[in-house]
C-alpha cells in the first residue's frame, strides 16, 4: 500500500455509487491506452472473472437470441443439482423419444438407453448436445418446459435481469433471449460455484457412442490462456462465443454475440482478450486480516492503549495500464474506539478509488480483542478524554 496515497475520513460518509460506465471511462493521468476495439458484432462485452469489473462494452444489456450459449445456464443447473446432492455424476439418466429425436447438433444418445450423467455434462459443454440437454432437463425436472422455467428463475437469482428461457437447448423460440453482460455473470458463477468442473470448458474433444466431435470453441486450439467457455449459433442469432482466458494473475470474460461467421467470433474474441490483457492488470492490495498501514487507533478504557484496523476481505482491483499512482485509499473510521472490544469486530470502511471510480471496497475491523481495563484505566481515561 505504500504507493497508495491515504485520505482518512473520521466518521464522514464515503459516496458509494457504482457507476455502470466501463473502466476504460476512468482512467486518468497515466500512459496512453488507446480506444477499444469496435466489433462486428450485435453485443459484447469484456469482463475481469474476478470481480465483475467491466472493461469494455457494446450493446450489453441488448436482448438477443443466444443460441446454443444457452447451454451454460443447462449446465450450470445440473453441477448445482451434483454439487447440492440431489444428483451425482454416475446417476444413469433414461433417454426419452423427445431427447433423442432433438434435431441440431447432437451427442447422439440412443432412445431407449440410459447414459451417466457426467458423460450428458461433457456432451452439453464439448458437443453442444440438443439431445443431451433435453434428457437432462428431464431427468431434473419432468420436462423440458419446466427446466427451462427453472433455468429462467435461477437466471434472476443471479441478477441476470433481461434473460428468459424457453428450452434447454437454444433452439430458436421467440422470446427466449438474453444479454451479452447476462451470459458474463453466468460466466463468472460458473466458473466461481463450480471451480471443481470448470477443466471439462477446456477438453478439446468427447467421444461417445463411438463418435468423438471436437469443442467447438477453435480458441482452445490457437490460444494456450483460453480454457472455456461456450459457443453458439442459430441463423436467427448469428455465431457467438464466451470464452475465457487466464493470464499472469487476471482471468478475463469475452463476450461475443450475433457475429457473421465461425471464423469472425473468433477474431472478434481476440480482440477483446488481446486489448483486455493488454492494457489492464489484476492487483491484490491487501489480504483479508493483515494489518492496514499507519491504521493504528487509540482506545479508551482497555488494558491496550492502541489497536491496529485489518481489512475484513481481500482487496483485488482491476486497474488500467499505467495507473497505479493514481490509487487512493480512502480509510473510513473513527480515530479513537472504546473498549471492550471484540476481534473482527467491524468499525468501519476502507475504499479504494480511481477518480471518480470505486474499484473495491472492505469493512475493517479490530485485529485483536481489547478488553476493558480495570476501574482505575476508566477513572484516568474518563479524565483524558475531557482533553482530547
């Protein structure tokens, strides 16, 4: 933190409005960054895995038909169903008339069998599956109409705020969309609930039935830091791709929708993560529960006469190229507590600001229980403070 300057605010308000503008928005005094890339594209958006930090966007919040990226959402809800025990990746998943007849791309399960429900999970992830989807769906839910409702109110949990699902598989139906930022949160969930199964995103290929099919995400094969995610395309929504990539400490969300080709959502992906990687780093300021910098506080009435502030979590910031000297921490706290006091006991902000711009903010909280002193350190201390 020492390059870092300070601004510390005894008991006043800090503004805490998040602003919507990308990061690219705020970047002040510092080494040129020049403009994002503009794509051919209908939406996109770039996003830091970690903290949701956006750096670049284009028609986010534009409802569109997302294909076969619908998938993520059917995936995300059968690790869910494992991970909170009400499936397991051995369950043999029966397959329905319905499921096998599902036209598109295909695992190609047969009617009538029953398939482990791990080996449906890499068929929706690497293959892209419709029949895989479907079978799940019912296995989860009975049918697909109720999956895809199930699929809808999970995506409003989340606080994906303009998607609806109408089947499990991306299908075209009208009024089943989504948005490009609405896909990064589901990106980010994903990758965040389930860190166990995320290396399935990055298999390059799934054989079943005899017949092994490559993942359609090319970026796995041209770039060595992409390890997911997804890939999409109906007529109606265009190719589309969510990819993400991990380099030197910063995990990036790509974002692309409605491109005119396989080969464009490619090139448009790059362009995102080539700018994205390029012209911003990932930082960690300061670890949950170490001790803040000159954060010292006098107390009253305890057996310690000071106590030191520690940040109750992680402090990770997203930060521009160059911009480093431009941080202010901003230390919203009393300058004196009164004992008794509890370890972790929270006693107020910290924040850490580009401009304008609030990149992270903790509560903090005493390092070390203070108990309260004996009659004679309240007697001195109650006549101290009158000259405080």
């Amino acid at each position: 933190m020492r390059s870092i300057s300070w601004c510390v605010a005894c008991m006043m308000s800090i503004s805490m409005a998040v602003t919507a503008a990308p990061l690219t928005a705020e970047l002040g005094n510092g080494p040129p960054i020049p403009a994002p890339p503009e794509l051919s594209a209908s939406g996109y958006l770039l996003m830091d895995a970690t903290n949701g930090e956006i750096l670049i966007e284009h028609n986010a919040d534009q409802p569109l038909p997302p294909a076969s990226l619908t998938k993520m959402m059917t995936a995300y809800i059968v690790e869910r169903e494992i991970a909170e025990g009400r499936a397991s990746m051995d369950d043999m998943v029966p397959i329905s008339v319905r499921a096998w007849k599902t036209g598109g791309s295909r695992m190609f399960v047969r009617e009538g069998t029953s398939v482990r429900l791990e080996d449906l999970l890499r068929g929706i992830i690497i293959q892209s599956g419709n029949d895989a989807s479907v079978a799940v769906a019912e296995y989860i839910a009975g049918s697909e109409d109720v999956f895809a409702d199930l699929m809808t109110q999970t995506a409003q949990q989340m606080g994906m705020q303009n998607t609806r699902f109408l089947n499990a598989t991306g299908l075209p139906a009208e009024g089943h969309s989504t948005t490009a930022r609405d896909l990064a949160i589901l990106s980010q969930r994903k990758i965040a609930d389930f860190p166990q199964n995320y290396a399935m995103y990055a298999e390059k290929s799934f054989e079943y039935n005899g017949i092994k099919q490559a993942n359609r995400n090319t970026l796995l094969f041209r770039d060595p830091s992409v390890d997911g995610i997804k890939t999409g395309h109906t007529e109606e929504a265009g190719y589309c791709l969510v990819a993400s990539a991990e380099r030197d400490g910063l995990r990036l969300i790509s974002v692309v929708m409605g491109t005119a080709s396989e080969r464009a959502r490619e090139q448009e992906t790059t362009k995102l993560l080539q700018y994205g990687f390029r012209y911003f780093s990932a930082k960690t300021l300061m670890e949950a529960g170490a001790p803040l910098e000159n954060s010292a506080r006098k107390v009253w009435f305890g057996t310690d006469e000071t106590v030191e502030l520690v940040p109750v979590n992680t402090v990770y910031i997203t930060l521009p190229m160059g911009r480093e000297g431009n941080l202010e921490a901003v230390l919203d706290a009393p300058v004196s507590l009164d004992a008794p006091l509890t370890e972790g006991q929270v006693v107020g902000t910290l924040s850490i600001q580009l401009g304008a711009r609030t990149l992270a903010k903790t509560d903090v909280a005493v390092a070390r229980a203070v108990p309260e002193g004996d009659l004679m350190k309240w007697a001195m201390d109650t006549v101290l403070r009158l000259f405080e």
